[in-house]
C-alpha cells in the first residue's frame, strides 16, 4: 500500500535555484496538500487543491506554486529558491472534507 | 480565529508511566480534532479523532476527550511503551466542510526502558 509518495526524500540547492516537489497518491482522493513544517511551528499549509483542477492558496503560499497534473499528483514548485525555505514539505491528501488527511513521509530541503 | 495551543516538551517518561498532553483549541464553528503521531524520519500518522463534543477517540491505547466546555482535546495513554517515543501533534478541522487543518507545534515524547 504505497499512499502518498513524495519526491525526493532529501535535496539540497543554492539560493537562486529552482526545483519542483513531487507529489503522488494512489487512493482516488479527490483534496491534496502541501505544507511546510519547521520547528517550533508545526504544521502550516502552502497550497491545496480541493479537486482535480482546482488549486488555492494556504496559510504562506509566497515563493510557491503548485500543478494539481491530475487526480493523482500534486507537484510543489519553487522557481528560486530562498534560505528561508529550508524546512521539510510534507504532501497530503483526502477523499473528502470530512476525513482525515493521509501523509507522505516528506521531503527535507535546505538552501544554501 | 482558529488555533491550536499543545502542551511544550519534550517530554521524556519512564517505561510504564502515564502519560498525558495538554492540547486546549479556539475555534468558530464546530470543529474535528485529531491527534497525528509522527515516528523519525516517517510523516503524519492519524492516531485517533473526534467530530463532535464529549466524542471519544481511542486507538493503541490512546485516548482523547473533545471538551467542549474547556476547548480541550488533551491525549492520555496508561502505560507508554519505548516504541511510543515520537512528536505528536493535535490538530483542528476548523467545521464540516472546512479545507485547512490547523496544527499544533508538536511534542516530542521519549520513553525510556
């Protein structure tokens, strides 16, 4: 049972660079969810698509944005990377509002 | 607004002890309340919830109260186990319908042999 999968585990890029996160799931879940979390902060929401199509912007979307591809991947792009964005990127998704949301084992990034 | 507030750690208890997280919430509407548990180097796990007030969540045992008169949601378990160690987190799903979680910053729990 794979659930969401996210690519790559771990990057390390200079401050300027872009990269684009992945995002996959195999459940059929209609919402998917990108957040970032850094310490002392928990959990904060970067971007979500509530369907296929769709996409809004969460709590700190600044320096980001997102490509719901189809109903299965989500992908998270920074086109140049800040140091303020080392954190680790965790990928979600759920079925419906009512559920509790599946996530991926995240992705650590740090900018130099 | 919406908020969650968890008790600070870490926190580090002997094999067997009991253990208790304070999670207190402010919210609008009727929100859902979940605790997430996360093991190292591994995401977010659901470790149980509660839709509506005076609701209990339990699993492995885990168990969680909604109190709505205290907008409490504080996480118990009787006797840890070392393979308990992890961060948990409480979180907030504001009301029926709503798209964002709000988390908590996590507690670090370490049980020692």
């Amino acid at each position: 049972n794979a659930g969401v999968t996210q690519t790559p585990k771990f990057q390390v890029l200079k401050t300027g660079q872009s990269m684009t996160l992945q995002c996959a799931q195999d459940m059929n879940h209609n919402s998917m969810y990108w957040y970032r979390q850094d310490p002392g902060m928990g959990l904060r929401l970067i971007y979500y698509s509530a369907s296929e199509g769709t996409t809004d912007k969460g709590e700190v979307p600044n320096g980001y944005n997102v490509s719901r591809l189809n109903k299965r991947e989500f992908s998270l792009r920074l086109e140049s990377a800040a140091p303020s964005q080392t954190s680790v990127y965790f990928c979600a998704s759920r079925d419906n509002l009512n559920q509790p949301q599946h996530f991926g084992d995240g992705t650590r990034l740090s900018i130099l | 607004g919406n908020s969650v507030t968890q008790m600070e750690g870490p926190v580090t208890l002997s094999e067997e002890a009991f253990l208790t997280i304070n999670c207190t919430y402010t919210a609008t509407g009727y929100p859902s309340l979940f605790w997430y548990v996360q093991y190292p180097g591994e995401g977010l796990q659901l470790l149980l919830k509660a839709t509506k007030a005076d609701d209990k969540g339990s699993n492995k045992g885990f168990e969680a109260t909604y109190r709505k008169e205290t907008t409490s949601f504080h996480l118990e378990k009787g006797s840890v186990q070392v393979s308990d160690s992890a961060v948990y987190f409480c979180a907030l799903n504001p009301q029926t319908g709503a798209n964002n979680l709000f988390f908590g910053t996590g507690t670090r729990l370490t049980v020692i042999p």
